[in-house]
C-alpha cells in the first residue's frame, strides 16, 4: 500500500519533492512505498515530473490509480534503482489545485442558487468543465453563477482538508449538495475539503489553502449535453 503524502491535510498538498523506495516494477511502471503524485480520477489529471538518483533520472508521464499507485515511466523501470527522489511539476499540479478548488465553489453555487446536482466534471490547468442536472442555463443565469462565485472567491475565505466520521458529516451538510449521498455506505471515515463558510465536500482531490490564491473565474461557454443536463466551463482570471 502506497502512502499517499497529499492526503494528510491542507499543507500536505504543496510538497513539491519527496524520498521513496521502490516496491514494485512492472513493464512501464514503478510502486512506490510514499509518493506525493497525484493519480489520475476524480476528474482532476495525475501528476507528472520525474525521478532522480545519483547518475540517473526518469520521466513520469502518468500516475494512474489501480491495483496499486502506479507511475508510468518514459523510460525503462528496470534502470530505477530502489531509492529514488520524486519531484513533481509544480506548475501543473498548482492550476490543478487552482481549478479543483473552485469547481467546489462553482458546483456549491449552482446547487444553491438552482439545486442543480454536479453529474460530471473535468479538470485541466487551464480550463475546467463541470456538467450539471436538472438544469436549463440562460445567459442571465450563467452571469448570476460567475457573478456569485467571484463574490466568494474574493473572500480569500480558509481551505481546511480533514477526517470525519460519515455520520457526524451528514448532520451538518446537504446529502445532495455534496453529493454524499452517492459514496459506499460502507466508506465511513471520508477526506473532507472544507471552504469556511461556504462548503464542505468530501473530496480525495488537491486543494489550496485559501480562496486568495484563485483570483476570478471566466465561464466561456455553455452547452446542452442531453436533457436536463448542461455544460458550463470556465477559466481562471486575475
């Protein structure tokens, strides 16, 4: 089992370099005991970076979560030697990080102001997409979001990333909001992202400390993707 170093807490999410050892190597793969990659799922896009050791370097192209953590390598896994120091492109994990964190403010919002659900989502460093249900968005409506959102982000309101137990969780916040209501009842203790004031959402993805590192969103487009359902996705601005 891989310690996933991004999972602990807030401050856990900006390691940008990390020390492991090799505990497996498949045809173009290596598992590590730690790492502070993020895998692929979610709707947010693994990591990449590389490893180095003394004489020699790979290239991780993909981390990818499935019967274990696994990071595709460019290179051979065979010429890894069993310790290795990870080190993460810091610019794309920091606009993943950027773009995850308003998806919850962008998503908390639409479910508040239409009780429109969050059925799908995907995120890039440069732009991300969200699809909601039931919903019909009219311009106005569009500009009422991003109107909302900016008013929060400009909050510059805490991230806080914690443990809860399932039922203390479901006491305090909207099942559907959240959507809680779709996890295992089986997973009890869940990773929560909190944005003081404004949402709380259990979420196993990267996340900043504070919404004043986000600067404003931009929604560039608005489509229909089958009924009920619309697209809207949005970039980040300053």
């Amino acid at each position: 089992m891989t310690e996933m170093l991004y999972m602990k807490d807030v401050e856990s999410n900006y390691i940008k370099e990390f020390d492991a050892k090799v505990i497996e190597r498949g045809f173009d793969y290596v598992v590590l005991d730690r790492t502070a990659f993020y895998p692929l799922g979610g709707g947010q896009p693994s990591d990449i970076g590389y490893f180095e050791w003394p004489g020699g370097k790979a290239e991780v192209r993909e981390v990818t979560k499935k019967e274990g953590v696994r990071h595709h390598l460019v290179q051979n896994p065979d010429m890894v030697p069993d310790t290795v120091h990870g080190v993460i492109d810091w610019g794309r994990r920091y606009a993943h990080m950027k773009m995850h964190t308003a998806q919850h403010i962008v998503s908390g919002v639409v479910y508040d102001l239409y009780k429109a659900r969050t059925v799908g989502n995907q995120l890039y460093h440069d732009r991300s997409r969200i699809d909601f249900a039931p919903v019909k968005f009219t311009d106005e409506m569009i500009a009422e979001v991003e109107r909302k959102v900016n008013e929060i982000l400009a909050t510059g309101a805490k991230v806080e990333i914690c443990t809860e137990n399932r039922a203390e969780l479901e006491k305090n916040v909207d099942a559907q909001r959240a959507n809680l209501d779709l996890l295992p009842k089986s997973v009890q203790e869940l990773r929560v992202v909190k944005v003081e004031q404004f949402d709380t959402c259990p979420c196993a993805g990267t996340h900043v400390r504070s919404l004043a590192e986000l600067g404003r969103i931009k929604i560039v487009k608005k489509e229909n993707k089958g009924k009920d359902r619309e697209r809207i996705t949005y970039e980040m601005v300053k």
